[in-house]
C-alpha cells in the first residue's frame, strides 16, 4: 500500500534511500571490482533488507538504477537485435610460441620500430562475450557479440547479475564516468559454482551442461530474467566500444579505470617489457591454470598504448594488435566412427570408442573409453556421432556426451557382444556387477593382457616386452602362459617378424634378469584382483615371505592397516583356485626365484600422507570401508563430514550434500577414476 507525504518527509525518505543506495552501490565496488569488502554479509543484507522495505512503502520512488531492481521485468517471446556501434572483432589465435613471436615481428615492421613493444598480457576466460552500455553512468543496455555487428539484447538479464554495476561509481581520483561508454568483457560462471549447479540439475533430473561456458551463455540467453537471476553468473570487462567524453591512452590505463569506476576487472593482467615477458606470462598461467577459479583457454596479448593499436589497425575481422595465445584444449568435438569391444586381463569387456584423430589437452585422441554399456545407454552415445571428448582428470580421454543435434538418423546404438571378439566364448553381466566378462580363462585376448600386466613396469619389469611383441608370441604359439616367457629361446625369436639375432638374444635377456623377483612386485605381477602395487607391498611388509602370503587366512590378512574384506577374500580366493596354483608352481619350477623382506618396505605416499579425505557416494571397484583402508594406510585421515579442513573428496555415484559443500569450499575432488589413478590401480 502505498504511503502519502508532505514535502519535509519526502525530502527525509528520498535522502535515506539514496543514502542506501549509495552505501550499497559502495560495498558492491568494494566486493566486485576491488575483492575487498568492509562489511560482512550479514551487514549488506540488512542495508539491502533497508531498502527494500523503504522501497516497498513509497514505489514512487523506485528508479531503475536502484540496487534492488535486479529482477522483476517480465519474460519475453524472443530477443530484440542490439546493434554494435563499433563492430565486435574476433581475435587471431596462435598456437605456438613461433606463432606469438612471429606477430610481435609483424607489428615491430608495421609500426616500424626495433625496439621491444609493450604488450598487455590478460587471461582468455572461457565465457560469453557481452558489450554493455553507460550513460551518464547508468547502465542503459546489454547485447550479446552475434556476429560482431548485431547481437541480442539482453539487457534485463545483465541487470541480474550482481557483479555487473547497475550504476558507475566515481573513482577515487575524482575522475566521473563519462556521459556514454560501451565496455566489453566476459559473463562466466565460476568452476567450483559451475559443479553446484550442474549436481542441482542432476539431481532434479534436468540436463547438465558440459562446461561453465556453456552453462553461462545458456543462462544469460534466457527469455526470461527470472531463470537468469537464479544462475551464479559473473562478469569480468576488459574492453571498449564507443566511449564519449574521456580519451584513454593506454590499454593498461583502461584496466585501471574501469576498475576505479566500480566495473569488474580480472586481477590476473599484467604489463610486460616485450614479447619474452609476454611469454613467460603464458608460461605461468599454464602451470597456474588448474588452480584459477574460472575457465580459461589462453592468454590474449594487446598492444598497450592506444596511438600504436590505431595505426596498426585491423584486418577484415579481427585487429593487428592482439593476438589470441591459446592452450591445447581440455576437450574437442570430434565423430565417433566405431566401438569396438577391448577384452582385458580380467576378462572385463570394455566398449571403447574410436574417434576421427582430435587434438586434446595437448596429444592426438583416437580412441576413448566408453567405461560400460550402462554409460553408454546414459549418455546415449550412437555409432556415427558427433561427440563431445575429453581428458578425465586430464589423463584418461573419454566420451563426455553425445550431440544430438547434430544427427542425421543414420547414427546406429551400440550393445556389447554376447560372445568375446575374441575367443568367441560367452560374454555375461554377472550379478551385482556394471560390466560384461569373458568368461573363458584361455581367451586369448585375456591371456595377452595378463602376460603384459606380469612384465610391466612394478611387476616383472621386463623391458622390451610390449603389447606389440605379446600379441605376435601368442599367436605363433610360443605362449600359453607368464611362465612360458622364461622357457622362450634366441633361436625361436629370431626368425619371427620384427625380430632379429640381436633384437631376439635382448630379450630372451630380460627375461632371463627378471627371474630373481622382489616379493611386493611378484605379488602385484600376478594380477590378483584388488590388488595393486600399495596393496603388494603392504602384504610383503606383513608377510615377510611368499609361502606367508599364500598360506593367510582371512582374518589374517583383514589385520592388516589397509587391508579390508574386499581384497582379504579376493587374495585367499586367488591362492585357493587350482588353475593359479599351478601357475605359480609351474613359474617356481621355471626358475623364478621370490626374495623375502628382510627389512621395512617403505611405502610412502605423499599425495595422501597427512591429507583428511571424505568419501561421498558409492564406488564400482570397492566398498567404502575398502577404500578408506586403503587412503588410512598411505597415511590419511578419513573422517564422516565435508569443513574446511577437508583436503579430498573422493565422490562415487549419487554423491550428494557432501560433494555441494566441497565445491563451495573449494575442495579437491576426484572422480573414482581419478581415485584410483592416484592409487597406482
């Protein structure tokens, strides 16, 4: 209900809301552009509780440029156009350091001068680009770059976003805002944001987006501002447009100011020498990235003073004076040509996804896992897409989400074989299990990979021996067996493909060196499940001998720090098989020797030693208490709730409140996958 005045209460009422509105507009400057807040939380909200309240009794004196109009324009059926004054470029990229010096010749010959040029050197977030425009100080509209000469305005969905000014703030030299000025920068969503909202949409069983790029340009290009307001949106600005009554003369010069006038500015810039500090710049940021609180995909390099950028000038879409240095990407899209089923040591079958070559994170992807058929009837991932494909954890490549769009009708689903690619045996999903298992022993796909497993590096460490020359000896028929590989001889090699005296003579020689085996390596070269390099030596240390081993029971091996029921029947169930006793004697009788401990097996971690870890869902390779065993015993704490003296989540499926409070935190998460690289398995 509105209120009615006199002059004198006016007057009052108007100065103590434009009073609030000022205090606020101050603390938004302090907290946006400035990241140094005089006042608490809970001091803002009740200055902006103030406000409101004021605001809600007299309406009348509402206006646009109040801190509390954020929201509350209607939804729209579609998007009016936003013309570009002063056309949005796009950048040149670069790829290489020889690519970056090279432009820095060419702008040293256009500008004809020796000298070093002084660049600007500023991060490339990944996000949305945006011009938004002041007058008279008063943000008047917002447009999305479209093709560089018209976009779409968006200006209500801005007016959401509370690092964006609704106002400019005068700065601290006195210098005011000038009467109109379109600045540019970026919309983005923070990473650790990004993982909350994308569990909040999981979680309510709506689609997830697959990078925070895509995430911000879907929220900011809402019809309506309402959605837009509920994302956890931000912007950093970094350019201009026009701009009328103020002249810059430098590109360093324009960082500082826009900061001074309240508008957000990525701290992360910086003003080099030459092209060599530029360089170095990029340098730092690629051994920095991982730990920044956005996306980038490179740096971007401008030449600083302005007088120099005009008489470079600019191509026919994008300027001679900056240049886009840009990092190998984490992920690409790519086709998805076949899927082929890889049998491993175990007998798992696993669909793995063979792609048209893509560059990723720095290598050449050609094939990526698709885990199991229940992944792949999730994700809906289709023979002929186009897919979406990137490094978990930046190690492993694999098939994050299909793109449908992008489909002809000709894509084909996928289902893994009934029967094993390759021994033809049958192929079954036991019970309680998410994968698909050859269940032939004497498959020769299996035979292969366990054969490998005993000669890697940490097992028998037999070097020279590769997938390559495996495959060759089990199909000539000189390995039926690990044990086969110390009857091999010279004369046996020599005449095979790829084989020579020499070459031949080399490797019966490693082989032969191997013999005389360490006991935690004899162990894990066995390919027990459950039990990988930690867990071998954890056992020799206990044991001291093999026959110790072999001979434990289960409440013997349960004893053991680090040692739960999972592996203690997994290692009893192994030594009670008969196929792999006589394995065993039949590598005892062909002259392979196991040294006992005779001192301490150090096992030393110092990924986990002193860290405090929380498990939070439930993990495929292990039960919770397994895992916890495991973390305890390379030296972590493993305690029930996520605070900020947490260092890691570990987060399996369905994982819930716990991985939310980690993000918010800022804490360590890994995925199972990346759990168990960083175990060794």
């Amino acid at each position: 209900m509105e209120s009615t005045m006199n002059d004198m209460e006016e007057e009052e009422v108007v100065s103590e809301i434009e009073s609030l509105r000022e205090q606020i507009r101050y603390h938004n400057y302090r907290y946006y552009a400035l990241d140094d807040p005089e006042v608490d939380d809970a001091e803002y909200d009740r200055l902006f509780r103030e406000l409101v309240s004021l605001e809600a009794r007299y309406p009348e004196l509402i206006s646009p440029d109040s801190p509390t109009q954020r929201v509350g324009v209607a939804p729209v059926d579609k998007f009016a156009p936003f013309r570009h004054v002063v056309p949005m470029q796009s950048l040149e990229n670069a790829m290489t350091e020889s690519e970056v010096l090279e432009f820095d010749r060419r702008v040293r010959k256009l500008l004809e001068i020796d000298a070093g040029v002084e660049y600007v050197a500023e991060h490339k977030i990944d996000g949305l680009a945006m011009e938004i425009l002041y007058e008279n100080g008063i943000l008047a509209g917002a447009g999305t770059r479209g093709d560089g000469e018209v976009g779409e305005d968006v200006t209500a969905n801005v007016k959401t976003i509370r690092s964006i000014p609704l106002k400019l703030f005068p700065g601290p030299d006195g210098v005011q805002p000038p009467p109109l000025i379109a600045v540019r920068g970026e919309v983005y969503m923070d990473k650790r944001e990004f993982e909350v909202f994308n569990d909040s949409r999981r979680e309510a069983g709506e689609p997830i987006f697959a990078n925070p790029r895509n995430a911000a340009a879907g929220s900011l290009r809402q019809l309506d501002p309402g959605i837009t307001a509920s994302r956890p949106l931000k912007a950093y600005f970094y350019s201009l447009g026009q701009v009328e009554g103020h002249e810059f003369r430098s590109q360093s010069e324009l960082l500082k100011q826009l900061r001074d006038w309240g508008l957000p500015v990525s701290p992360y810039w910086r003003k080099c020498a030459g092209i060599r500090e530029a360089v170095h710049f990029f340098d730092e940021l690629t051994a920095e990235r991982e730990g920044l609180p956005y996306e980038v995909d490179g740096v971007v390099l401008k030449v600083d003073r302005f007088d120099w950028q005009r008489a470079l000038g600019e191509k026919s879409r994008s300027p001679r004076w900056a240049i886009a240095y840009k990092f190998s990407p984490h992920q690409a899209t790519t086709r998805l040509v076949d899927i082929v089923p890889q049998v491993g040591r175990t007998g798992v079958v696993t669909p793995v996804a063979v792609l048209e070559p893509v560059g990723v994170g720095g290598v050449i992807v050609r094939r990526a896992t698709l885990h199991n058929q229940d992944e792949i009837d999730r994700k809906d991932v289709r023979i002929g897409d186009h897919v979406l494909v990137r490094r978990a954890g930046d190690v492993i490549p694999e098939v994050f989400e299909a793109i449908a769009s992008k489909r002809t009708g000709a894509e084909r689903p996928y289902r893994i074989p009934d029967r094993c690619p390759s021994c033809g045996g049958e192929v079954v999903r036991l019970p309680e299990e998410s994968v698909h298992r050859c269940l032939n022993r004497n498959c020769p796909a299996q035979l292969k990979a366990s054969i490998w497993h005993f000669a890697c590096r940490g097992a028998m460490d037999i070097d020279g021996l590769g997938r390559k020359i495996i495959s060759l000896l089990v199909e000539e028929g000189l390995l039926g067996s690990v044990a086969d590989l110390y009857r091999l001889r010279a004369e046996e090699l020599e005449n095979l493909p790829g084989f020579a005296r020499k070459s031949a003579m080399n490797l019966v020689a490693a082989i032969d060196r191997s013999r005389k085996a360490r006991l935690p390596n004899f162990l894990f070269a066995l390919g027990i499940y459950h039990v990988g390099s930690h867990i071998a030596q954890l056992l020799a240390e206990h044991f001291r001998t093999f026959d110790a081993v072999r001979g434990a029971g289960r409440e013997d091996l349960e004893r053991i720090a680090g040692v739960g029921g999972t592996v203690a029947a997994s290692v009893v169930s192994y030594f009670a098989n008969p196929s792999n006793v006589r394995l065993i004697e039949d590598l005892l009788e062909a002259g392979v020797t196991v040294e006992g401990v005779s001192g301490p097996v150090k096992v030393e971690d110092d990924f986990w030693n002193a860290k405090t870890v929380v498990f939070t869902g439930g993990l495929d390779s292990m039960a919770r208490d397994e895992a916890a065993a495991r973390v305890k015993a390379r030296g972590a704490r493993v305690t029930d709730s996520v605070s900020r003296k947490t260092d890691i989540v570990v987060a399996g499926k369905d994982a819930g409140s716990k991985l939310e409070k980690a993000a918010k935190l800022g804490i360590l998460v890994l995925t199972e996958e990346e759990f168990l690289l960083r175990l060794g398995e």
